[in-house]
C-alpha cells in the first residue's frame, strides 16, 4: 500500500526559532510536492521538487528532496506567526493512463509569538 | 498562472436532496480533472478522476452511484452528491493538470458541503 507520511503531525514552535517537516514515503517517485493550507482554504502550492537532489527555497521556507530515501524536507528558518498553517506533502505516481497525487498525513504548525 | 474555480463555495443542504458542484479550468484546457474530500482536520483523499468524454475513474470505496461526476467540455467538471446525508458533509476540492505540464496540478478554492 502506498503510504506517505509526515513527521511531525503537530508542531508548535516560537518565533525566531528553526524546525524541519519531513515527508516519507513509500513508492518509487522523482518527483514530490508541498503545500501549505490555512483553515477553511485550499492549497497553495509551496514547492514542485522534480528531482533526486532538487533544492528549492523561498523566503523563510526551504525544500529538498532525496528520492533514494524517498525522503523531502520542508526547513523553516526563524518562524514567524505568518507561517502559521497546516503543510502538505503530495507525491505523484502514473496509474490508469494518469499522473495521480497521493498526500501526506499533514503537519500543523502554529508559531507562537 | 493556472486557474481552477470552484461553484459553489459552500452549500448548505438537507439529507436526501443532491447538489451539484462545479470545478472550472478558466485559462487552460484539462482532459482530466480529479476531484478530492477532505474532512476536518484530515488529509486530502483522492474520490475520482474525470475525464472528459467519458467515464470517471473511482478510487477504491467511492460510490459511483453516490458521487456522479460529469465532465462535459474540457473545462468543466461536475460533481453531484446524491442522496446527501451528513456524513458527506466535507471539504470538496478539484484539480487539474494545465497543458504541457502533466505532471503537475491547479487546485480550486474548494466547495464546503454540510448536509443537514
């Protein structure tokens, strides 16, 4: 069964201060996506990572990706209130004709000021 | 940029009527859309991928029956909840691939459905 999963689930964190999301999952896939959602919204699209060893970052939020260990990060440096949400990983996989996305577990982080 | 618009953004219905939600690429052609609930603090589960001119495909423990989806032009696909009761009241979320980038998908602001 294709699982992915993110570690932490909840996350609560001071302002200034740096954490890391991570994103496991389970099949073979180059390439992987994250998201932020804030409550009652849809997703807005953080990151599109679409090789082993990608590296993107923008502002306050870095995402890197391993597709050996089928692993992405999402590092926050110096949290600020805004970064407040809940952040989606989502892998593609080709199934029936289509490019499908699974999502992760879902990590929510409230950045306390 | 890519833009997917969702119709209605919240409907309030009582258990047994059927709605019917509307999912729009505005500025691009999509052949396929995908069509997702999310429940309250939960993740996104993928219900069905619509294709136009013909039969969407059903994640595994969707009702087909239940949740008719029609995906009439290549930048339209609807949704209808049919014989709503509560526990299908969820987020309700869209997407779809822009040209030339399979891969890769434009989510819509999402309809909120309560069933009463």
């Amino acid at each position: 069964e294709l699982k992915v999963e993110q570690n932490p689930l909840f996350l609560s964190m001071q302002e200034g201060k740096n954490y890391t999301i991570y994103c496991n999952y389970s099949t073979t896939s180059d390439r992987l996506y994250w998201y932020r959602q804030d409550p009652g919204k849809s997703l807005e699209s953080l990151f599109v990572l679409l090789s082993n060893g990608a590296v993107k970052q923008e502002g306050r939020l870095m995402a890197s990706l391993d597709t050996k260990a089928r692993l992405s990060t999402l590092h926050i440096t110096a949290a600020v209130h805004d970064l407040s949400a809940t952040y989606f990983c989502a892998v593609d996989i080709f199934t029936s004709g289509t490019y499908k996305y699974i999502f992760g577990t879902g990590t929510r982080l409230k950045v306390l000021a | 940029g890519a833009v997917v618009s969702q119709h209605p953004s919240w409907v309030i219905c009582k258990s047994g009527t059927s709605v019917k939600i509307e999912c729009r690429s505005l500025d691009f052609q999509a052949t396929t859309m995908f069509w997702y609930r999310q429940f309250p603090k939960q993740s996104l589960m993928l219900m069905a991928t619509s294709n136009e001119g013909s039969k969407a495909t059903y994640e595994q423990g969707v009702e087909k029956d239940k949740f008719l989806i029609n995906h009439a032009s290549l930048t339209l696909s609807t949704l209808t909840v049919t014989s709503a009761h509560p526990e299908d009241s969820s987020f309700y979320i869209c997407s779809a691939p822009p040209g030339g980038k399979y891969y890769e998908q434009y989510f819509g602001p999402g309809t909120r459905l309560t069933v009463t």
